[in-house]
C-alpha cells in the first residue's frame, strides 16, 4: 500500500535513472488508497463528486501525465507500474498497450475466466450477459521510449467507487472484479505473482524479485554519480 503521490514521485525518478541507463527495467506492483486520477486526455466533466464529497469520502484526486481520460484507484485493485525501455524491446507505443492487456488477458484466464478487448477501448473486458464489463484499465506515459504508469487490475475492489467517475469516458460501461466474476473472496497475493509473470512473458523479460528497501538503495545509488556531476 503507497500512497498515489509517493507512487508517482517514484515512478519519475526511476524513469529518469532508466533514460540514463542506471538502473535496469523496473516493475512495481502496488495498492493505493482511494484516489481518482485523471489523464492528459480525460475531461473534468468525467468527474461525477464534488471536491466536498470527495474530502467526505477520503478520496484523493490528482491529474498525471499519463494518457487516457479518469480512474479510480483504491484498495483491492492491484496497480502495476513498468518502467521499461522499450529501446531495447521494440519501439512500439500500440504494441506495447497491446502486450500489457494481453499480460492480463493470460493472468485472468488462469482462474477461468475468459476476458478480452474491445475495438477502439483500452483496457481488458469480460462479456456479462450481453454486454461486458471492464475488469482493468490502463494509462501509460512513454518519454525517450521508457515507459510510466501502467495498468489497474481490479481483484477485490469496492466497485462503488466508481459510481464517483465515468470509467475511462465511457458512460454505458461498468467496472468489474475478479471477486465478482468468481463469486469468492480472493486476495491480492493469489493474482500478483500470475501478472507478474506474464507480464515478464510477453515483453520477453527476467523476472527478480526485489523489495522495496532494495530497489530504494539502488535507485539512490544510481542518481549518486548524476548529483556528482550536477
């Protein structure tokens, strides 16, 4: 659990180590406490409380530099932020949304579920009765071709939340969970391992596990030689 601003602060000096080749490709899974972001793209209009409600709620709100329009992010969806160079994997801004909804297409078929895409929308659906429902999102930023921000998986969320936005600008959807698809409670810890490895599969990548102290440590020694020279 990390708050979204110490998840974002993160996320843009890993990025700027990446860019200069001080670090190699990260991979961070996280959870945030309740917190809407909105996109370049998104439009404010999408935001359906007030600042009061949202005070009321506990529900904090932050415009990123990803792209795509509002989310919700909150306890019992698993966010995942790869920062990659995709320098070295392939240069491919389409492909490379493509390859993290396939990460999640493969991870949810390992519990039965069939999920998929939808023609012109992002993210990862699951048809329910005859229409479907969106069971992740994702938003990405690509500066020098490294990767930032990333995908929102929903496990166990409290689909309420998102009566507090419209989805990704899409009115006529709603959200999903696996907890909901499955009719069963499930933890956070039975589905991170699965994404995560699929992930590392569809880019082509090894995965080593490290905390998050470790990854501190080396993002620290990493920026040392930048501040010496600065």
């Amino acid at each position: 659990m990390i708050p979204y601003a110490e998840a974002y602060s993160l996320q843009k000096r890993i990025a700027a180590a990446r860019k200069l080749g001080l670090i190699d490709d990260v991979l961070i899974f996280c959870e945030h406490s309740h917190v809407i972001t909105q996109g370049r793209n998104g439009k404010r209009e999408h935001l359906l409380a007030s600042e009061s409600v949202l005070r009321q709620k506990g529900v904090e709100f932050f415009e990123t530099s990803r792209g795509g329009d509002v989310t919700y992010h909150g306890p019992g969806q698993i966010v995942a932020y790869p920062i990659l160079n995709l320098s070295a994997i392939r240069r491919d801004v389409v492909w490379y949304v493509r390859q993290l909804e396939e990460a999640m297409i493969r991870a949810t078929a390992e519990f039965g579920i069939v999920a998929g895409r939808e023609a012109g929308k992002t993210g990862v659906w699951v048809g329910v009765g005859k229409t479907s429902e969106k069971l992740a999102a994702i938003g990405v930023h690509i500066s020098r071709w490294v990767t930032s921000h990333g995908l929102a998986y929903n496990v166990s969320t409290d689909l309420r939340n998102f009566d507090l936005i419209v989805p990704c600008g899409i009115a006529d959807r709603k959200a999903t969970s696996l907890e909901k698809l499955l009719g069963r409670s499930i933890k956070l810890d039975e589905v991170t391992p699965k994404l995560a490895a699929h992930v590392a599969e569809v880019f082509g990548l090894e995965l080593q596990r490290i905390d998050r102290v470790e990854l501190l440590e080396k993002l620290e020694t990493a920026e040392q030689p930048v501040a010496a020279t600065a």
